[in-house]
C-alpha cells in the first residue's frame, strides 16, 4: 500500500565544485523531467568544463544518486533527476533559474525571498474552497455507502456523477487552462475527473470492471494520519498529475512553493516566480496564462487564495504551511482538548478544525453535513443514526462517541431521539439488506480505526506514501521514468578516456615545447577526449577547450578560453601554434 523512496544522497554542498555546476545546468533546462542527452560541448564549455569534465561529473552524479537512468525498450537511455530533490535544488539554485541560467556558485538562499507588500492593500480576487482533505473524507464516507458503478463503457452512472459534482466545492471553471487530458471527457467533468483521479491514485479507491469502491485497507491507514499528511499527499498528487510537464513550469510550481511568503502572508508572484531575459527584465506572457490557471486550481483546492493591489500585479498567499507541503514535519500529538466538538440543541455538531481525521469519518455516519468552512456544521438525522445502526455504529456507540468527544454535555432530548431512531433500527434489522457488501467494507474501516496497532507515520517514516506514481487513472501522463526498467550500471570516469595508458606522460605532467607535429598530435587528442590543454606564454597561463583545427601545416585551433581551471569560459576564439610557447593535456584528477 506505501511506497518508500531511496534515502537522501549527501548534501548539495558536499558535491564537488564540478558536480554542482553540472547538476546546476541539468537542473536548470530539464527540472524534473526525462532527458537523453546530457550536455553538449558549448553548453559545458559556457559552464567552464570541458567535455570529460562533463561527463566525469554526470557520472559521479548517477553514482550518488542525484540523477538517475532507466533504459527503454529500445535500448536508448534516459536520464531524470528525482522528483524528490526537487524542493533542495529549487532552493539551491533559485538565483541560476531566475537570471536565465547564469552558474550560481552559492548554495545559499540570501536574497531570495519575496518582497512583502504590507503598506499595499491587496484585494481577494479568488478565495479558496474549504479544507481538500476534508471534503475528500466526505465523498469517501458517501462512497462507501454507495460505490459508483459502471456503465458498460467502462464510465460511472450519470446519476452518480450529478450527485459527486453537487457533492464537492470544486467546479470545472477552477481548473481551465492546465491543458487536462483524461479519458471520456465528454462524460466527466475536469473536476470530477480529477477527483476520482487523485482519489484512484492515492489508492483510496479502487475500480474494477463493474465498479469503483473504497479501498477499505487503505482508507483505515489514511484516516489513522495527520491533516498535514493528508495534505502533503494529496499535494504530491496535483503537482505531478494536473500540471503541464515542461521544465519551465515545473520550474515555477516549485519556485512558488519554497521562494514564496510563508503562510498567510501575500507576495507579489513578478517577484521571483517568473524569469528574467537577459537584459533583466521579468516576466513570460507565454507562461502568464499558465501561471493564472495553477493559482486559480490551487485555490480550488483550497491552499491558496489570489489578490492583487491597486495596480493590477497579480499576488498570492498560502493558506498552509507551504514548504510543509514538501516536508515532513515531526509528528506531535494533537491536544486532547481541542479534539473536541459542540453539540447544540437544535441537533447541529460545530466541529473546529483541528478535530482529527478519525473522529469526522465517525461524524460522517451519525449526522449529516450541513456548511464545511472552518467551522463546519454537521446535523443529527433520523436517516444517519439507522444508516450508523446497519454499518455497526449502533445509537449506543454513537452515545459514547459523542459523550467522549462534545465539549459540554449532549443535550437531554438530543440523547433521547437517538436513542429512539436506534430502537426503530432494532425493529428492523432482521429485514433483507440490499447493502450488504457495502456494509462490510465499511465495518472493515472501523475495525482499522479501533485497531490499537498505530498506523500514523512516524518521522523516522517519513519517505512513506500513499501516492504511488503510475498507479491508474483516468489521467494520461505521457511516457515516463517510471514506465521504464531502472538501468543499475554506471560506467566509471575512468572509462572515459580510452587509450590513456598509451599517451607519454609527459604530455599531462609538464608543460614543455614540442614540435609542431607533436603539438599537433597532444591538441588532436584533447579534442578526442574532450579535454583541456593549458597554455603558457612566458608567466602567462590560460585554458583553452579545444573545438577543432583548421589546416595543416600552417594550422589554427578554436575552442573556449576559460580564464582559470574553476571558472567560466568567457570566449571563444581562434589561435595559433605560435601564441603560445608550451603547452600540457589537463587531464581532471578525478579520472
């Protein structure tokens, strides 16, 4: 049922100095995404590397983990860098993305957060919709009452989709412009297709050929978790799910998470969200429109809300914790006191927030949902308590329930009509039950949640995941790493230069004069292997990444000068022989 990802490599700041620019571009053009190739020559030379730089640093990048290979069918491999350090390179490298790809050396964050708009009124353009992970418990509880059959097409009943679509806050409008794919759009609508979606792959539901119903196993353990959880795992979900997948976007969705305010405080999104071009200016109307639609969906989902302030500049504030929803936080106990409700004498629960996960699925059984706001608002029905009474939650359960839980005393008539709808049940029970089946899935749910075994993950868990990418749909996502065989060998930097055993050592020991021909032969090999040559003429020293020679006799080298063996190359030129005096193969020490 959880899943668990391979432990973290060692910090960023460990890496080598070559490792980090490497990684740094990588990072820069392809985010999280699969790529085949990886540099090409100008491209590690504007970085300062040469070639075998490059790759020698790649290699040692696959070797720590930091990006990873599978092989497709086909043979060719693909490379991705895993979507779990994802969070740490956005941070690392947050000034590089934002000035268009320039090396970041420093790991650090400083100057990097949003400005803070506190003199500017904002305006609430869009509001965010009640509590996600509430509502899904909700439509959960419904579902397990029900299940959602299918047509022969494989599709849920219209019925059964009016009444999901009346169910949930959500409305498709909060979801145009992502550029969704699913199956049978005509059927389902974008927000009912992406809530059986997510709710299919954190494996809460599950669907075979006649039916969708609750995953009983699985909805014990979730309901068994923390909010925050709750909420990390639905977002994992709609970040990898219903977003479009170009680095640039993914880019941005990440940006917004870790350089953005913290909880409940506006910024302006131009700030560092967006890119500048080269000649410093912010913003891409390509990605404008993007940007809008992901604010607006995250508001459907109610982690955000949308302002903007007297000029028109577009701001936003979490309604979470945001970086929470990337990082597990030590798991604490909640206090006892504020897992409480209030029951009032017109037959209305008001339930707080901070009332666990468990205790609304139970109130889910005994009364029905009026308002979900921060304060929701749940009412005692006739129907509930019966529909209690067949699922195993008998009018005395619920007494105890409520007895445990109220913060005041249940009031007297509230008590007696309970138990009377109970005693009605009592008369009827011996009838036939249509519902049987759904009965005992709900029955299995409370067994998971009366278990005394603890189900909550713990810290040292953290890795742990309900959300398993892959796992079936209705969304189509395209061809991705995880489809594909994990390649397990990594060649060694050694291996990238062939034949080094058979070059005089003295061509990368020393610098000396050599005969044109011979000088010819050592730049002729730095270009095969991709490597440096360094130059001295008298007590001046440069580095050069050779391209190609142009002639023979009276030939001409071209390639990048690079002012030092750690620094970035700062043109590209043409030279002769004779503008120099020795020459040495720089061979990278860690090959």
């Amino acid at each position: 049922m959880r899943v668990y990802e391979a432990s973290e490599p060692k910090e960023l700041t460990e890496l080598l100095p070559s490792e980090q620019v490497v990684l740094g571009a990588l990072f820069h053009k392809h985010a999280g995404q699969p790529f085949s190739t990886m540099m090409t020559t100008s491209e590690s030379a504007a970085e300062g590397l040469s070639g075998v730089e490059a790759r020698s640093a790649f290699i040692r990048l696959r070797q720590k983990g930091w990006i990873r290979a599978v092989r497709k069918t086909w043979g060719e491999s693909l490379y991705y860098i895993p979507v779990h350090l994802i969070p740490a390179l956005t941070a690392a490298y947050a000034q590089r993305i934002r000035d268009n790809g320039l090396p970041e050396r420093d790991m650090g964050r400083d100057g990097l957060e949003l400005k803070m708009t506190q003199s500017n009124p904002i305006q609430v353009i869009q509001e965010a919709k009640p509590d996600i992970a509430v509502e899904i418990i909700h439509i959960l509880a419904w579902i397990a009452r029900e299940n959602l059959t299918l047509t022969s097409k494989g599709t849920v009943h219209k019925r059964m989709l009016q009444r999901l679509s009346a169910m949930t806050h959500w409305c498709a409008e909060d979801f145009v412009g992502l550029n969704l794919q699913y199956e049978h759009p005509g059927v389902y609508p974008a927000h009912v297709a992406i809530l059986l979606d997510m709710l299919l792959s954190l494996g809460l539901l599950h669907k075979d050929q006649e039916k969708i119903q609750v995953d009983a196993a699985s909805l014990g353990y979730w309901l068994k978790q923390s909010w925050p959880f709750m909420h990390r795992e639905i977002f994992k979900v709609c970040m990898g799910r219903y977003g479009i997948s170009s680095p640039e976007v993914q880019h941005f969705r990440y940006r917004l998470i870790l350089l953005g305010a913290s909880q409940n405080t506006w910024f302006d999104i131009a700030d560092v969200i967006l890119q500048r071009n080269k000649n410093g200016e912010t913003g891409d109307a390509g990605q404008s429109e993007y940007v809008r639609s992901w604010l607006n969906a995250l508001a459907g989902w109610g982690y955000g809300e949308i302002g903007e302030d007297a000029s028109g500049n577009l701001f936003y504030r979490w309604l979470v914790d945001p970086e929470a929803l990337l990082h597990s936080e030590v798991q604490q106990a909640m206090d006892t006191g504020k897992e409480v409700f209030f029951v009032q004498p017109d037959f209305e629960i008001m339930v707080p927030p901070e009332v666990i996960p468990q205790f609304r699925w139970k109130l889910e059984y005994c009364a029905e949902l009026i308002s979900l706001d921060r304060m929701s608002i749940y009412r005692v029905t006739k129907e509930q308590i019966m529909n209690a009474s067949r699922n195993g939650f008998t009018c005395d359960k619920v007494m105890e329930f409520l007895d445990c839980y109220a913060a005041t005393r249940v009031p007297e008539h509230v008590r007696m009509a309970i138990q009377q709808w109970g005693s009605e049940w009592d008369r009827l029970k011996t009838q036939s039950d249509k519902n049987a089946a759904n009965n005992q899935i709900i029955k299995s749910i409370d067994s998971f949640l009366n278990d005394k075994d603890d189900h909550v993950i713990e810290p040292g868990d953290s890795q742990a995941s309900f959300y398993v990418q892959g796992r079936e749909g209705l969304f189509h996502l395209g061809p991705d790493s995880f489809i594909y065989e994990q390649e397990q060998f990594i060649v060694e930097p050694s291996d990238l230069l062939p034949e080094y055993g058979s070059i005089p050592d003295m061509w990368h020991n020393d610098w000396r004069r050599y005969h044109m021909s011979t000088t010819r032969q050592i730049t002729a090999k730095a270009i095969e292997w991709q490597t440096k040559l360094s130059l001295k003429k008298d007590q001046s020293v440069v580095y050069i990444i050779p391209e190609q020679i142009q002639g023979h006799d009276d030939w001409t080298l071209t390639g990048w000068v690079v002012p030092g063996t750690d620094e970035r190359a700062i043109e590209r030129c043409t030279i002769s022989p004779m503008d120099w005096d020795k020459i040495r193969l720089i061979v990278p020490e860690q090959i």
